[in-house]
C-alpha cells in the first residue's frame, strides 16, 4: 500500500482570539468590517504567519460576522492557505453548508483587503456569497508587496456581478496601502521573506 498523507489542517492562529475579544458579534457599517480586516492583516504579518492579508465573511444586511480568516501559508506550509480561502471554509463550517448563498441563509458578503487573486477569485466565485468588498484593486498590492497575483482580467467585478455577486470597492483604500507599506519596509529589512512559488522564475 502506498503511504501518502491523508488529510491536511489550516486553523486560525492563536492570537486571532484576543484580537477579536473587544469585537462585537455584529459590524452593521461595512467600513468597521474593514476595519477589523486591516487590524488582523496588520497583526498576520507581524506574527509570522503569512502575508499582510485578512478576510472576513458577514451576514450582509445584519453584519454579524460569520467567520474571519488570515493568510496562513507559512505557519500551514499549504500555499492555498490564504485569508479568503480559510475565512469561506469557516463560514461553510460554521453554517454547514457549502453554498453561502443557499435556501434558509442570510445572504453573505466577504470583506477582504484587496481584490482577490486569481486563486481567491474563484474560491470567492463558487463559495455562494452574495457579495464582496475590498479595499481595493489595481497594481499597488503585487508593486509594494512583490507578491505575484496571477493572472485576473480588467472585467474582474463584471465577472461577479453577472453570477449576482455585488461588488463593492475601495473602502478604507488608503488603510490597506499603509499595512502593504509596512510590510515592504519589513521585506527590505531582511525580515520577512515573500514566499512566491517557483522562486521569482519567468
């Protein structure tokens, strides 16, 4: 027979808890989700655990927040690991279903601090959330970060919002920059290491 691993664990860190001590079930305004988005990005990096990244899922019209999820790849060693990833299969846990979208649900948005990647991007697309927030989009994260992205089209949102996905971007833009900005500066300090696969290969 052959020995091959059987399953595989993605958890949130620790520290995640106490970072959610002082937080209220329920964020109705959008721009405290965000908030508390930056704040566990900001705290991610600075752990160890991954990049400066952080998602959440909400109940979209009540904002009771569903699950959170930060970028976990280094401390996981599983480079699917990222914040909307693990926040959307938290979310699916805890509702125990699959579709977040699906009969009996509140409808769900996922809030995350910058467009998703292309592997986000259709994890985002198949999880049933009926909407989506970022802080932002455009060349800034992969320039400041040097993470590679992959390859998502300009038509991103248009896709989404065909599939009755509502997008809605740039809410608390300026914050999100500031938590790549710090992140950077930690890259060039020879403290953190960017983890792109294939070793910055063409």
């Amino acid at each position: 027979m052959i020995d091959i691993a059987r399953e595989y664990r993605v958890a949130l860190p620790a520290w995640v808890d106490d970072e959610l001590a002082d937080v209220p079930a329920a964020l109705p305004a959008r721009e405290d989700r965000m908030r508390l988005v930056h704040r566990l990005a900001d705290r991610n990096w600075r752990a160890g655990d991954g990049g400066p990244f952080a998602a959440l899922v909400a109940e979209r019209e009540s904002g009771r927040i569903v699950s959170v999820g930060v970028n976990v790849v280094l401390a996981s060693g599983i480079s699917s690991a990222h914040a909307e990833v693990v926040a959307l299969g938290l979310a699916q846990t805890a509702t125990g279903a699959w579709d977040l979208g699906g009969e009996g649900l509140a409808p769900h948005e996922l809030v995350v601090n910058w467009r998703p990647c292309v592997q986000c991007y259709g994890a985002t697309m198949w999880s049933g959330v009926r909407g989506l927030v970022v802080a932002g989009e455009g060349p800034e994260l992969e320039e400041i970060t040097t993470f590679d992205e992959g390859p998502v089209g300009e038509d991103w949102a248009g896709q989404f919002e065909r599939r009755g996905i509502e997008v809605v971007t740039d809410v608390l833009r300026d914050e999100a920059l500031a938590v790549f900005r710090a992140y950077r500066e930690a890259i060039d300090e020879g403290e953190v290491a960017v983890y792109n696969a294939r070793g910055g290969a063409e």
